[in-house]
C-alpha cells in the first residue's frame, strides 16, 4: 500500500507543474500591432502645394481611414497595444498621420499625431429611444407560438379576384 502511494506522487507532482504552467502562460501578456504606419521617409517626400492625391496613394498606400463627411483628409493610423489574459488591453503607443487635401486634390499639408495628442472620450449616458414596446425574453421565445400554419401553398384551393364571391346573409 505504501508502494503504490510513492508511485502516484511523481505523476501527481508532473500534473501540477504541468498545470502551473499552463496558468503562467495564460498570463503572459500579448503585444497587438494594428495599422500600417508609414515610415518617416517616405513621408518626407510628400510635398504640400505640389503632391498629389494620386502621388499620396501611390507614396503611402491605401490609408486606414478618410475624413467622414468629405474625403479631404486620409488618416493613417498605428496602434500598439499589450493585453494579460482576460484584461481590457492597454495603449502603448499609437501614432497618426493625417493628409489634408485642398479642392483640387493637392495637399494642403501633413500632420502627426501620437499618444498624448489624443483625448479619451466618454459617451453619454443612455441609449437613443427606438418606437416599439419592449418584449420581455419570455414574450421573445414565445412570441412566434401559434403563428404557424401546416396548409402549404398546393394544399389550399387558389382564389382568384376575377371570379365574383357570393356573399350569404
């Protein structure tokens, strides 16, 4: 009996090492890259007054985003962040450039943006009311009970609106 006991604890010590770390890596932080920053050189060729929308394309690529209401300004934006485990993940550098373009697609200039530029924003409180009555979960699994029908399409006669009904009393 107490042989048996000596064998189990090697194999019971080898399952909680390989459990401790399983958990260690599970908190090992995971660093994000989003975006596609230009590099500076590339970014110094473009000129304000004489490059051209089609010569920013060409220069920097597709931008991430554009302006919302008009397409005068490309926003190319980088992001860093590092997330551990389950956690919110944490901005660790974020870095925009932003082409503003005049009327006839020329640039008007070039600005940079980073981390501290930016400013966090809280939404407001709420929610934006939609026309309707809210359904409780009961009233949402149950609502479509009985709204079935079993005739098909071949199984009822068709009527058609040319022949006249007759009307009883």
């Amino acid at each position: 009996m107490f042989r048996s006991a000596l064998r189990k604890i090697p194999l019971l010590a080898s399952v909680a090492v390989a459990l401790a770390a399983t958990g260690l890596a599970a908190c090992a932080p995971t660093i994000d890259q989003r975006g596609n920053l230009p590099e500076p050189d590339r970014v110094a060729q473009i000129h304000p007054g004489t490059t051209t929308r089609e010569q920013v394309a060409h220069i920097l690529g597709t931008p991430s985003s554009t302006g919302i209401f008009d397409d005068k300004n490309w926003y190319y934006i980088s992001r860093r962040t590092k997330q551990v485990a389950f956690f919110d993940p944490d901005v660790l550098d974020q870095q925009v450039y932003i082409v503003n373009f005049d009327d006839k697609g020329v640039v008007r200039g070039v600005d940079h943006k980073d981390l501290k530029d930016g400013q966090e924003i809280v939404p407001a409180p709420g929610a934006t009311p939609a026309p309707g009555r809210e359904l409780t979960f009961l009233e949402q699994v149950l609502g479509n009970v009985g709204r079935f029908t079993k005739a098909s399409s071949s199984d009822t006669p068709e009527k058609s609106s040319d022949t006249p009904q007759k009307i009883t009393q």
